[in-house]
C-alpha cells in the first residue's frame, strides 16, 4: 500500500476456485488497483504457508485442532482490513451470496463503511422480485450509501460515488 492511499477490501468467494482467482486476479483487482485505490485482499492476508502447513497435516484431531485456530486468525485478519479499509467492494455471485461475504458486509455496514456490491451472475437470487439477492444483504449495502452493478464498466463511477475520488 502506497502512505495515503484509499483502501478497498474486496469481499468475495472468487479465491475458493481456479476459475474464480482467474477472474479476481485478471479483472477484479487490477480494475480497482486501475481507479486509483488499494485493494485489500483477504486471500493474501495470511500467510499462505501458513494455510500449506495445515494443509499438509493428516486427516485427524491434530489437523482439525490447527484448521481452527487458523480459522481465528484468518477471521481476525479479515475483521482487522474491514476496520480500516475505506469502504468494501463485495462480489454477490452465486446462486445466494456467499456466506463469509455476507458476514463481512453486516460487519462493514455495523462499522459504517460504505459498500458497493458487484452482481455479474444473471440467475435469480433475490428472495422476491423487489431484490437482487437477499433482502438483508441488499438492504445493508443499500442503507451504506452503496449500491449494486451488475457489470465491471459500472465500477469506476459507481466507486467514485460511493467510496469518494481516490487521494
């Protein structure tokens, strides 16, 4: 991060597959990167040795044990940008949104952070036909001063109006 900039946290479940970290890595985080901010990125704020060592570990209580507090603190990582960023850039994709995503949203909007969410995805996922995804989501992202797009061309003015011109 370069002193004084504005930080994005991107929400998202895009780092699970290979499919979704092509796309994240090609297209979402360069575009942010592009508009002037930085983007905070939850799959790169642990370790990934780290995440490799547990890993690595034979099934059994021994593994299970380090998955959980490797969990903690991948949490806590994640809690910790969310404090700080200036806003969040939450990907909806899916059939419902994904439910870490949808954690970090609530959280962000309890803080106060403004959130634009990003909807490429054209199924149905609302839970009636006033939505775009679920009610709760929606109305947080929504009541952040945030709104959804449903395309990567919307990003740059909808970023500026919702997290403000990059510094």
């Amino acid at each position: 991060m370069v002193k004084g900039e504005m930080e994005i946290y991107i929400a998202g479940p895009f780092g699970f597959s290979e499919a979704g970290r092509d796309f994240y890595y090609g297209k979402i985080i360069p575009l942010v990167k592009s508009l002037g901010y930085g983007a905070l990125d939850p799959w790169k704020l642990t370790d990934d040795a780290k995440i490799q060592e547990v890993i690595s570990l034979s099934a059994g209580r021994e593994r299970i044990l380090n998955w959980q507090r490797l969990n903690l603190e991948i949490a806590d990582n994640n809690f910790q940008a969310i404090r700080r960023c200036k806003g969040i850039l939450a990907i909806l994709d899916g059939t419902d949104v994904d439910s870490g995503t949808a954690c970090e949203i609530g959280f962000g909007y309890a803080l106060g952070k403004p959130i634009l969410g990003y909807r490429g995805d054209f199924r149905l996922s609302a839970d009636n036909e006033g939505g775009i995804v679920n009610l709760q989501v929606e109305g947080a992202i929504r009541r952040s001063g945030g709104s959804i797009i449903s395309t990567l061309d919307q990003l740059a003015a909808e970023a500026i109006k919702v997290f403000g011109k990059p510094e």
